[in-house]
C-alpha cells in the first residue's frame, strides 16, 4: 500500500529529472550542437508519450461528459504529437533536406483541432450557462492575439516560405493555428467568469509552452534541416504541464457569474481602445491588410456587445404594467 502511494510521487520526480535533463543539454548545446539521440529523441519522445498516457489516465477519472471528452482530446493530442517527433527522428534525424508538405505535417496538424475541442469541452464542463456576450468577450481576445500575431509570426513565416502553394499553405498553418489556439485560451477566460482554479492554470502553461516552441521553430526553420533546437524541451514541458493538469479533478459546472461595475466593460473597452491604437500607428509604420482587417473585426465585435448587452426591461415590468383588465383582476380605480 506505501508503495503504491508512493509510485505517483516516484513517477512525478522522474519526469521533472527527465525535463531538467533535457532543457539543461539543449541550452547548454546550443543550435549547433550535434545531435545526441538519448537525449534530443528518446527522452523527448518518452516525455511526451508518458504526458500523453497521464491525460489518458486523468480521463478515465472523470465522469461521461465534456470533462472527460476533454481530457481524451488533449491525451490523443499529445500521442500524434509523440509519434509525429518519432516520424520525424526516423525520417530525418540524418540531416537530409525536410520537404514541405512530409509525413509528419498530417500528424502535427491534427493537434490543433484536438486541442481546440479540449479548451470548448473544458468551458462545457466548467460552466453551465454561458450568456451571448460573454462569447463576443472571447472572440474579441481571440482578435487581440491574433493581431501582433500576424505581424509577428505569420507574415515572416509567410515571407520565407516555399513557392509552390501546398508548401505556402502547410507553412502558414502552423503559426496561424499557434495564435488561433492562444488566442481561444485567452478567449475561455470571460466564458469561464474569469475562475482560473483546477486543471486549466495548467493547460494554459502548457499552451503556451507548446506554442511558444512552434513559433520559435516556425521562424528559425526557413530551411529546415534539422529538428534539434535549444528550445526543443519547451514542447517537453507543456506535455508534462498538460500531465499535472490531468492529476486535478474538476468541481460540478456553476452558473455563469454576473459581473458588474468596471470589471464588466474592461474587457471591450480596452479592444476597442487596442484597435483605434492599432489604427494610428498604422500611421507611422506600415500595416500588413491582415492587421487592419483584425482591427476592423474587433471594432465591428464592439458593436455587437453593444446591442447584445443593451439593457431591457424584466418581464415582471411588462406584467406590472399591463392593464388589470387584461390580467383578468377588477379594474383598477382611479
């Protein structure tokens, strides 16, 4: 019985040796380090795959319900993740040229719609009602990410990319869905009531960590020949953060909460002041299209929340003031 509660605390400091391991060799290494496969391949490999298996495992815990749905998500996300890096160990470890579209980009590719459903059926489970504005609220973050987002990453990917549109198009997908996926993240929080507690801190360090590692990878590898990086162990650690969150049990779904004052505005007020700030500096510095076309989308979303979240008279109003008469009570006396 010690044993077996001893064998989690066992398995949890292997892998966080496992991490140090890896991220103390590939900082130390460099990106020009030569390849040291007990390393760079097994041990990375081996930390995703055990992410992977946690979550698995971390599902079978939960209920039938967008809980657990959600945690399978994120356990078959991380195995085409570890068998994506295995392909790749397998085709390319040698150095030789990586073509673009390989083998390897149906495998990464599928992860993201994996872990876009995980994020929705996290909100499913965590909320039991989620009023219209508070999607607009989300979708308005998803906007804001996206915007330094195509500036940043996408337009120089894009720039350095294959001619040949299948290759342009694989290319781009990897960043574009990097800041779609972060910027979903960001966009749970109003859906959620801004309550942070349980698994998602950390699938959320774990998103970033991923897609902080893909981006990195995406504007250095313009002409791939290798995989090995210094930032390789950031795709290990958002795995084992996934893992840590598969270990918290969700509480019961809750209704969404009210909020109300400055809090309830913050969120739409700093997007709008975020795109007429985009615009003027776009002034100054030129804009790619995409960016203004953002701006105008946030702006537009702005609108919306207005008339959505527009106040209206309670029923019982209406009720109080319809004739007595028509209630089917005496008339009232004057």
């Amino acid at each position: 019985m010690t044993v077996r509660r001893a064998a989690p605390a066992i398995l949890a400091a292997l892998l966080l040796i496992g991490l140090v391991v890896e991220a103390t060799h590939q900082i130390a290494a460099g990106d020009d380090a030569p390849d040291l496969p007990v390393i760079d391949d097994w041990l990375h490999d081996a930390l995703i795959l055990a992410s992977s298996a946690i979550c698995a495992w971390g599902a079978t815990r939960r209920k039938p319900g967008p809980s657990r749905a959600a945690w399978w998500c994120f356990a078959a996300a991380l195995f085409l993740f570890a068998v994506a890096e295995i392909t790749w160990g397998a085709l390319y470890a040698d150095g030789s040229p990586v073509p673009t579209p390989n083998p390897t980009d149906v495998l990464y590719l599928a992860t993201y719609p994996l872990f876009m459903a995980g994020l929705v059926l996290m909100v499913r489970a965590r909320v039991a009602d989620v009023p219209w504005h508070r999607w607009l609220d989300g979708l308005v973050l998803v906007l804001i990410v996206a915007t330094p987002g195509v500036a940043l990453v996408i337009v120089p990917v894009a720039e350095n990319s294959p001619v040949d549109p299948l290759g342009l198009v694989v290319t781009v997908a990897y960043p574009l869905g990097d800041v779609v996926l972060l910027g979903a993240l960001l966009g749970t929080l109003p859906l959620m009531s801004w309550r942070l507690g349980g698994s998602w801190p950390w699938v959320a360090a774990g998103l970033v960590c991923l897609t902080a590692a893909d981006s990195i990878y995406s504007l250095s590898a313009t002409q791939a020949v290798s995989h090995e990086g210094p930032y390789d162990f950031l795709w290990s650690a958002g795995s084992l953060a996934f893992a840590v969150g598969a270990t918290r049990l969700p509480s019961r779904p809750r209704a969404s909460r009210e909020i109300t004052g400055w809090p309830a505005v913050a969120l739409p007020l700093g997007a709008q002041l975020f795109a007429v700030g985009t615009q003027i500096y776009g002034y100054v510095h030129e804009l790619p299209a995409a960016e203004r076309l953002l701006t105008i989308g946030v702006l537009v979303i702005g609108v919306v929340q207005i008339i959505v979240s527009r106040p209206r008279p309670a029923p019982q109003d209406h009720a109080a003031a319809e004739p007595a008469e028509r209630r089917g009570g005496p008339p009232v006396q004057t």
